[in-house]
C-alpha cells in the first residue's frame, strides 16, 4: 500500500547503543511511498532547502514542534489481545488461581465474533495511541477470532504478530484444544489466514503459539514444533514466570532437563521463539537459550502485579541473550510500553536492593529495549526501532506540556511539564517518568498515518 | 467563606475499614453553606424527593452519572512542592548524591519570588487536578517563598500543611540557616503568616520542618523541639530512608540510642510528627514510634525510584502505627496520590516476593492508606478522608470511560475502559490500575470546587 512522500523535520530521538541515546535537532527524514526512510539530513540549517530535493518537491512536511520530537514506535513483544478486558482486574491472586478465576472464562468467551471484534478493535486502538508500532499478540484458540484479530491489525495498520493460542490440556473443559492434531490443525488454519490477507508477511505475521508447557500434551508441542520447522513462521509461549509454575513443569516433564529444554526437546526453542518472562532460569537454561539464540519479552509490570517474582535483566543483558518488553495485559495492568519501561526501571531497582547497583536498568536502557531490543526480539531489527536509510517509518511524535510564565493554565496537553532550561536527555527522562499517551500526538507505521491524538493539529 | 448548600447524587465509595470499601449506590449527601455533610440518605428512590427536603429546596445538585461516583479526596502526606520542576530527573542517583546534585541547587534559588510562584502555582494547580485535597508540603529555607505557598494554596482552595524547611548544617553554602537562633526565628515568622491568613488554621496549617537528621545541628532541633512545644504546631521530617543516610545519623549523633532517638530526645517525637519513609526502622525504634503515635508517611515510588528499599508497610499496620502516602516528588516522579497508591502496592508485593504474601497490599488497604490513613497522618480523621455527617466535603468525582459496542472512539476520557458488567469493586480496581488525572473530573475542598476536568460538563 503506497503512502504519500513525506518530509520529517525537527528532533529526532533513538538508541544508537544500549547505553546511548542518539539526539539529533534540526533534521530531517525523508520517507518514500514505500513507507521506508529514504534519506536522513543532519543539521539542517534551512528547512526550506528540504523541499527543494529532486524527487521531493511534492512531498507532505510534517514538522515538529519545539517542545515535541520524533521517536521509534514501540514495540510489545507479548501481549494478550483478548485479556484486555480484564486490565487491572487480579486481586491479589497469583498466576495459577489467576488463569482459572478471570482468565480461562474471558478467553473462552471468544467463541463470539461480535464479542471479539469489539475487544480487538478497543486494543489495537489503545495500543497504537500509546505508540505501539509492532505488537505480539496472543489471541485465544479460536480460529475465526484470531483470524479477525489479524484483520482488524491489518485494517487499522498496526504491525502486528498473531497468535493462536494452543492448549490440549490441564485447561478447563470449555476451553481446550481437542487434542494435539487439532491443536496443530487450528493453528496451521491461522497461518494460512494470515498468508491470505498479507501473503509475504509485510505488516501481519502468524505465530506458532503454545500457550505454555503446563497447558501442553507433549504431542502437541512436538507438533508445533514441526509446524514451526515446515512453515518457518516465528513462535511464542511463555516460560518460567512463577516457582509454582516451575515446579509443576517439573512434574509434568518429568524426563525433561529442565523448563527450557522442554521448549528445546520438541524443536521450538529456536532463534525464532520469543519467550516471555524468563524470571527463574537456571544458570544451565540461560547458557541453553543463548546457545539457541532465543529472545526473551521481559514483562515487569505482570511480574509484579502477579507477584510472580523480578526478572534479572542485567544478567540477561551481559549474556547477550536479545531482550524486549512486553506489557503482557493482563498480568500487566497497562497496554502502554512507555509505563512498561517504566516498570522494568523500578524493577530493576527493586533487584539492585538484592543484587548491588549493577543490576539498575537506565533510562538508555529501557527506551533500547522498548525498540531496538524489541526490533530484535521480532526479528526485524534491520527494519524498525530506529531511524536509519533502509527501516520502515515505524515512528511516534511525542509533544511534551510546558508550563506557562505564571504556572496557571495548560493542564490539558499531559502530565510532563517543562519549566525550560531542561536539556534534551532530561526532557527524555521526564517523557519517560511522567508521561503517557497525551505526550504520542501522532504514530506512522510504514508510513502510514495509524494513529493522532484528537487534540492535536500539526 | 460560605458556599452554596449542595446535593451530591450516586454512588459513593469510601473506606470503612483498612480491607473495607463501602460502595453505596444511588445516595445522595448533603453538604452545608460550611461545607459540612449535614446528611447522607441511603437506597434513594426518587431522587427528586431529595430536593423537597425542608431548608434544601434551593440546593444545588451535583448527579454523578452512571459510571461515576464520589469517592473521598486524597491526602498526600509528604511533597516537596519546591522540586516539582525537577519530577522525573534524578538518572541512577541515590538519596545523598541526589540531594547534592539535583534538590539543593533547585530550593536553593527559591531567593527568587517569581520562580516561586510560578512553581508553586504550578503544583497545587496539579495536585488538586490529581484529587488531592489535602497536602503536606515541604517548601524550602525562605520565609517570603513559604509564604507565597501557604497563600497560593489559601487561594486555590487546598487544604495544606506548609513546612519551611530547617536545615543549618551539611548543606551547601548557598542554602542553609545560619545557625540554630535564625532557623527557629524563620520557622516562627511562617507561622505567624499563616495565622495572619487563617488564624485558626481552618485550611493552612504551618508545619515544623527540619529537613532531616543530617541536615540539623542538635541545637537547631532542640529549638525546633522547643517551638512545637510551645506552639502545638505539627512537625514533619524525614527519617531512614536509605542505608547511608542511616549511618550518617549514627556517626553524626553518637550519644542517641537510634535515628528515632534523635528526634525524641530533642521533643520532636510526637503524635503531631510525620516521618517520611521509614524503611530501615529497627525493632526498638517502631516501638517507640509506636509508644509516641508519631505518624509515617509511606512514599513507595520515591524509595523505588532512588533504590532506597522497601518500606515493611504490613509490620507498621500490624503494631497499629498509623500510616498514610506520600508521593515525595521529587524524588518520587508523581505528584498523583492515585499513582502513589499504586506503587504501594507493587512495591509490597516486592515485599512480599521476600517476606511472604502477608506482606502484600490491596486495593482497599492502599485506597484507605490514600484517604483515611492520611487523615490519621494530619490529625484530621473527624474532618477528612471518608463520607460521614459532621465531616468537611474534601471530595472528588471519579469518572469511568465506558467502551461502546463496537469497540470504536471514545478513547479520549482517560485510560480505564469499562465493558459493561464488571462489579463496583472491579470498576474501582481499575481505576486504581489504570486510572488517572483524566478520571477526576471535579474536586471539591470543604464544599468549595476547587478544580474541574476542562472537558467535563455537570
């Protein structure tokens, strides 16, 4: 789908490393029809000399405003579409009473399309208002509304990856999956949905999405995994969240190594495999998942929330192993990833109480995880999380408030207030710390306009 | 000052107990030309009957609609109104560098009248627009700029505690008292202002502030000892926020038996003292804090945000040491209590993840930390912090955004989405998750409205 060629000017701001936050003012990036960046200028003294460019005197300017940059869109790497509704619902249950109470009987409603249209609509409608430009979704295990998900991404123009959710057993009688070949039958359908409406996989992928070991016969995960190794197509599921968790792995597995090589045992523990959580690894599973190269979504708010326990993510991070975030709704309580790097900052403290300051995940740090290493949990890091000559333009303007010369008015624009005189790596900070999806005024994904706040004009 | 007789229509919630709500629907709540509750009629049928109530016809009435509800004001015990320009900035400090590098140099220039007042101005404006009605805030050293707050917040209608802050050593030259005789004299000067402006401190109230344990020489909190003595007036400081600021006080007051000693032998530990942060008491020092009713000011995303550590909450309640929340902006990134009781309870099952589940907070526990507790905290508990006649209407409307039935539009009322069908204390658990300023919609300080949503209409 061609877009309009478009000029962008003003700040942009991205990771160039994990430690380091590239800042760049009075630039601009030309994007083609392709929705892809065709040209990056530093230092622009006369933006009018932009339009000038052979090839681009047609082109729309889209600038920002002084108080307002541009920014990589976010990437959630696991996040449950059909929980939605259940956002800040949990009590104070933890993860296993928590799938049974208010989980399984939300999901297993799905069987409505009516129903899941309108939670699938209200999803990706929030979650590009919070500037997610790529979001991982596990649906449910029903083939018309995972079907419909991809749809409503597809229409609405998020990137998105798909999940049938497969689970044959130790799951309540309404809502299973028959048996381990229409487990694989199911998600096999989902595929070629996807392969219908995007058949190279351009803005919607199909993922191979076991929902976790304690919900699977082991037939059934040997035949994802050989579903996974015929189709190529990425998988999800998640791993090693909560110790009650572990233990009845343990039990179920019993001839397994440990949680991992159960993934590993039956073929989907590859570099196409995205594990969430990852918060009770042994020293041997971690050594096996970078051998694997496997990617790890990182989920502090649910970790909390469920008190399922505090990922190490520094030790993660030192190893190499590829690391993103993801709000996991509804284990997490926000679908917003800016309040999700936020968690995994307070997190990381609460580990450095136990660790040492070493363990302190920085404000760098988590904006790398929210994009690049998110880019890379996706396996499109040459693609989106930053802004260089070849990606997509996956963005977000983000405008912060600022305060008027006697304090008075302007409450509306955000909770994030500049008194001026801050620098840009400290107007970052208070983006990150104090502000929300007032602050994404509009979001592109390959080019395309997908989302703009109504009280903004440009 | 008067107010016009009001009657408040729907559904009220408030907390009863520490694991209470009282969730009372269609009620209405009468409220006084002094801004007292006069009356609170249960299970109404016929809401126009209300206004025929003899001396009410000509009452105005307030109708929450139907995914609204009143719900008690909150009450932020602890916040540096001076360093709100600074919420968000601290980078990967911790307590005493953090002092140094960000605080100091940011109160110290509250030299200038101008700066102040738009800061302040500032401040409670957001506050209040966050539904706090009641605030305990530290200013900074000078006399006009604390003056200028206690003023500002007289007339915006808030309810507050305004400390000038004592500090006459191991600080910088540029911000400090000269030596114990000024630091008293200018802690009476602010009190007498305020009594100049509310003589019986109906809505300001002066507060005794050394800044902490460090910062005071023992003569200066002798003096200050002396001053609430003689005047009644409460007292707040800081206390055991971070383990080097622990051995500071042991090094620098060799002769006291602990941190909370030195407040008690210089006649600071009372019943009227707020301690901020106590999250390193020993067992002896919550036994006399216990023994003195002194009250503590729980700041759970400031003692995240700068790895302080953990505050054991549920040991407090358990001794019966009364506890209430403070955002302590800035070292806590927020100014919103609503937040602030979020992060209490994330922060408990931190707690808890080493503790035991004991350990973790509710939705009820934090809302009655927020409202109740706090009211403890000030002394107010027979005014402020639930729905009882005799009480001042210190209040806010709550607003809930509603999802249609196809999933589309809407998403500009705020972040909590209702489906339809969720119970009154699923629908407060997610404002709690998920809620924000944009929820509160009106906010009224005994009966007075003292803000309103610019995009609600009554």
């Amino acid at each position: 789908m061609a877009v309009r060629k478009a000029i962008y000017l003003g700040t942009f701001v991205h990771c160039k490393t994990l430690q380091e936050l590239e800042i760049c003012p009075n630039s601009a990036i030309g994007v083609d029809e392709m929705g892809v960046i065709a040209f990056v200028d530093r230092h622009v003294k006369d933006p009018s000399s932009i339009k000038s460019r052979p090839g681009w005197e047609d082109a729309e300017t889209v600038a920002a405003s002084e108080s307002s940059f541009f920014f990589p869109g976010f990437i959630d790497t696991h996040i449950h579409a059909s929980q939605y509704p259940n956002a800040g619902i949990f009590g104070n249950s933890t993860l296993l009473d928590w799938l049974n109470t208010y989980t399984f009987p939300l999901e297993g409603s799905f069987t409505s399309l009516s129903k899941a249209s309108r939670i699938y609509n209200r999803v990706v409608s929030r979650t590009l208002s919070h500037g997610t430009t790529t979001a991982t979704y596990h649906a449910t295990i029903h083939v018309p509304a995972t079907n419909l998900l991809a749809d409503i991404c597809k229409r609405k123009g998020q990137r998105a990856f798909v999940g049938r959710v497969c689970m044959d057993r130790m799951s309540p009688d309404y809502y299973r999956d028959e048996n381990p070949e229409t487990a694989v039958r199911d998600s096999r359908a989902c595929i070629e949905h996807v392969r219908s409406i995007d058949p190279k996989f351009e803005l919607i992928t199909p993922v191979i999405t076991p929902r976790f070991a304690p919900s699977c016969s082991e037939a059934s995960l040997r035949g994802l995994g050989e579903l996974h190794k015929e189709t190529g197509v990425p998988c999800q599921t998640h791993i090693s969240e909560n110790k009650s968790e572990v233990a009845l792995v343990k039990e179920l597995f019993p001839k397994a190594k440990s949680y991992t090589h159960v993934y590993d045992d039956c073929g989907l523990l590859t570099s196409k495999m995205i594990l969430a959580h990852a918060v009770y690894l042994s020293e041997e599973e971690r050594a096996l998942i970078k051998t694997r190269d496997a990617k790890i979504s990182h989920c502090p708010a649910s970790n909390t929330a469920l008190t399922s326990g505090a990922a190490r993510i520094r030790d993660l991070l030192d190893r190499g192993i590829t690391v993103g975030l993801g709000t996991d709704v509804s284990g997490g309580y926000s679908p917003s990833i800016l309040e999700e790097a936020r968690q995994a900052m307070l997190v990381s403290r609460h580990v450095a109480m136990q660790d040492g300051d070493g363990a302190k995940l920085s404000t760098e740090e988590v904006l790398y995880l929210a994009t690049r290493g998110g880019a890379r949990v996706v396996g499109l890091e040459d693609k989106i999380g930053g802004f260089e000559v070849g990606m997509d333009w996956d963005a977000q303007m983000v405008r912060l408030g600022t305060v008027s010369g006697d304090g008075q008015g302007g409450l509306d624009t955000g909770l994030v207030e500049l008194f001026g005189g801050e620098d840009w790596n400290e107007c970052v900070a208070k983006w990150l710390y104090t502000g929300d999806d007032r602050n994404t005024v509009a979001v592109w994904v390959k080019g395309r306009l997908v989302h703009q706040l109504a009280t903004y004009r440009p």
